[in-house]
C-alpha cells in the first residue's frame, strides 16, 4: 500500500496533504512540549523554569538518538521498499526499534546512578540544583518510552501512516496538558508534576505504536530481525546529521545558560529559556514538513523517478519560502505574547526576553531552508553531507557566535547568535543543493 502512496504524480496539494498530518504532529509535539514550561512559570516559579533548562541537554541527548535511527532509518527502510525488498524492510525495521529501546535503557540506568554529577557538570547552581534533581529524577525513569516514540514519529510515516503518528501526538499532547494541570495546579506536586505529565505523554505513543506494529500486517511490521550490524550502522550514520543537530542544541543550550547565568544570573537563564523554547515550537513547521515529504524523496530516489525528484523540490522550496516569511511576521508582531505566556510583563524575566526577541526572529528568515535541505540529504541518504551542514548550523557556526556576539556588543549579543548563524548557513546550505545537484538529479 505505502508503494501506492508514494508512487504517485505529486503536486503542490498531494504533497501537503500528504506532509500535513506529519506537520501538526510536530507542531503539537512542541505545544506539549513547552506547556511544562508555561505550567512551571507561572504555577512554580522562574528559578524552576531554570531548571528545566539546565537538565534540557539530556533530553536533547535522548531527542537525538531516537531521531538519528529514525530519519536515517527511514532513509534505508523506504529506499528498501521503493526497491522492493519488502521483508528486509521489515526486519531492519524491527532492529531499529529494539536498538532505540535499547538505548533508552542504558540512558536510564547511567542518568540515576550519576544524577548529581550530571547536574553539577550541566551548571546547576545550589539554588537550582533541588528543583533540577527533581524533575530529571523522575523524567529518567521515562527516556526509554521517550526514544521509541521519537523512531515512531518518523516511521509512521514511512509506513504510510502519518495521520496515525498525528493523532497519537494530539492525544499525547493533551494529556500532558491534563495532567500538568491535575498534578502541578491540583496536586500542588511542583516541577515534579511537570515531569510526571511529561513523562505519561512519552507512554502514550510508544505503546500505541508497539501495539501497531505488532498487529499491523501491511507495509511495516514486527517481524524477526536479521541480527546485522550494517543497516543499524548505515541508518546512524545517514542520520547522524540530526544527532548532531540534537547534541549541538545541547551544548548550545549550556552555553547560552552559562553565559546568561554570568551576565544576568537566574532570570538571565530563564529569559533565554523562553527564546530556545519560542524557537523550538516555531521551527516545529519545518522540522515537520522536512519530515513528512523525506520518504517521498528516498522512494524516488530509490526507483530512479528523477522527473518526480525535481518536482517533489520544487514544491518544497516554494512552501518554505512562503513559511519563512509568515513565520517571521508572527514572531516580530506575536513575540511579546509568546514571551507573556511565561512570565509576567511587570517582571525582571520578561523584560530581559522582550528587549531580545525583534533580534532572534530574524533567524526564522533561514532556519527553514537550513532544516530542510540538511534533511533533504538524509533521505537522499549522504548522511555525512547532512551531518556536515547540521554541524555548522547548530555547533560552529552557533557556538561561536555565544562566545565572540556577547564580548563585542553586551546582552544584545546574545540575541544576534542564532541569526547570525541562521543566516550564514543559508548561503552554505544553498551552495550544496547547487553543487549536487547532477549527482542527485534534483
């Protein structure tokens, strides 16, 4: 069936609609995932949102693994059946499903035996250090859950089912918010409520999709797998662009909190916690139409269709350009409600925030067109030309600009960073679909 989906004459409606579902699911995993934080700032306090920004990197680490075997296994699976090797489809399928949960598990076991010094190394202060002990404490026990629902979001898709990945996320997504509620506001439980909330969010998607996929007799389904280390290392390799994405946005985020937590102490990180999620929930547009059209391009890739090739970018290219732009205005004439949904207008936090967002909205301009052709080359499966872009987007290019923006122009510094990187990476990115473009027949 899912051959039938994507052999087909794509159009600019066929593939958003088809892209669609993928979309909202991300958007919605961004609303769900920033509600902790609304519910944490205005119910607990602004030191807690803090905290949830200092132990933010290891949720990125477990983001980032999951996301790796996920798009570039979705690049080797869909490649698989647009070859018609349907039944090693399914068994590298199954292998990358076992390999996830794997993972989660040893990031478990290593989180609750090291968790103070994780904490310390992450820059908790001794004012932080309880309410960052408690919300990742209890998250730990959930990571597992949380990196097999990252490899189902993407391979919803590649099974040809995205509208089933969009409704596990609304649903996740609302229950989260239920529950932030009942333990946070109700309970009174604090950070610990947030990361129960979170943590429940995580369970649901991962068990639909285990049950799915074990009852699920079409295109993508459990079966024994071939115990091989080539397709696990292939799909780690050619996703190892959004691993790299993922750890960059970690050790960003340590640096932004080190940084701010020098010039401006713990409202300095709190401010730039609201920008890193503002920027999280609005790059989940990108993030989900790069995800959603990604098969269409490795199956066309995959049989040859180098017409539909060209077509499918066309149509990419115009969608991003006319989000880009849509995206930025929201930002410029929305940023200050954004910034109140965290905190009050009256407080230290939100005055920080609001004097930077006009300056980090420029970075929507870029930041699609970079997230999309970093993907592009995942599913065209030249992992290591993705994984180079992502690596100056998020670390080099990013890294520097914390370190060298603030010493030359103060906290307004700090703001230009991500644009600044942003839009240098767009002529970067520009240059490698240009360059290979005959390789690839684009």
């Amino acid at each position: 069936m899912s051959k039938q989906i994507f052999d087909q004459e794509w159009n600019t409606t066929s593939l958003l609609r088809f892209a669609f579902p993928t979309i909202i699911m991300m958007v919605f995993m961004g609303l769900y995932t920033i509600i902790d934080t609304i519910f944490v700032a205005r119910f607990v306090s602004t030191d807690a949102l803090s905290a949830i920004n200092i132990v933010c990197p290891v949720i990125n680490l477990t983001v980032g693994l999951g996301t790796m075997i996920a798009a570039g296994g979705s690049a080797v699976v869909s490649r698989k059946m647009g070859a018609g090797q349907q039944q090693e489809a399914k068994e590298d399928f199954t292998l990358l499903v076992l390999a996830a949960a794997g993972i989660g598990v040893v990031i478990l076991a290593c989180g609750t035996l090291l968790l103070d010094p994780i904490l310390f190394a992450l820059g908790a202060s001794r004012r932080l250090l309880p309410c960052c002990r408690d919300y990742l404490g209890l998250l730990l026990f959930f990571l597992p859950a949380n990196v097999v629902q990252t490899v189902y979001a993407n391979l919803f898709v590649t099974a040809g089912k995205p509208g089933l990945g969009f409704g596990l996320s609304v649903l996740a997504g609302l229950v989260n918010i239920l529950l932030d509620y009942v333990f946070i506001v109700f309970c009174g439980m604090g950070i610990r409520g947030a990361a129960l909330g979170t943590g429940l969010g995580y369970l649901i998607p991962a068990a639909a999709g285990t049950v799915f996929f074990c009852r699920n007799r079409g295109t993508l389904s459990f079966v024994k797998p071939r115990w091989s280390l080539a397709p696990l290392t292939e799909s780690c390799l050619n996703g190892s662009s959004e691993m790299v994405s993922q750890l960059a946005a970690a050790l960003t985020t340590f640096l932004f909190n080190l940084t701010m937590m020098k010039l401006l102490g713990e409202d300095g990180v709190a401010a730039v916690t609201i920008m890193i999620y503002s920027q999280f929930l609005l790059n989940t547009l990108f993030i989900g139409f790069s995800m959603g059209v990604a098969p269409a391009i490795g199956f066309h890739y995959g049989s040859g269709n180098n017409r539909q090739q060209r077509k499918i970018l066309s149509i990419c290219i115009r969608f991003l350009a006319t989000a880009s732009l849509l995206i930025f205005g929201l930002s410029i004439f929305g940023g200050s409600g954004v910034i109140r949904m965290f905190a009050p207008d009256t407080s230290h936090v939100y005055e920080i925030a609001a004097a930077g967002f006009p300056v980090f909205s420029i970075n929507f301009l870029f930041c699609g067109f970079n997230i999309f052709i970093s993907a592009l080359f995942t599913a065209l499966s030249n992992g290591k030309v993705s994984a180079v872009l992502s690596f100056l987007r998020t670390f080099g290019l990013l890294c520097g600009g914390i370190l060298l923006l603030p010493r030359l122009f103060g906290i307004i510094g700090i703001w230009m960073a991500v644009p600044t990187a942003e839009g240098i990476m767009f002529f970067v990115s520009l240059g490698c679909l240009i360059h290979y473009q005959k390789r690839y027949h684009y």
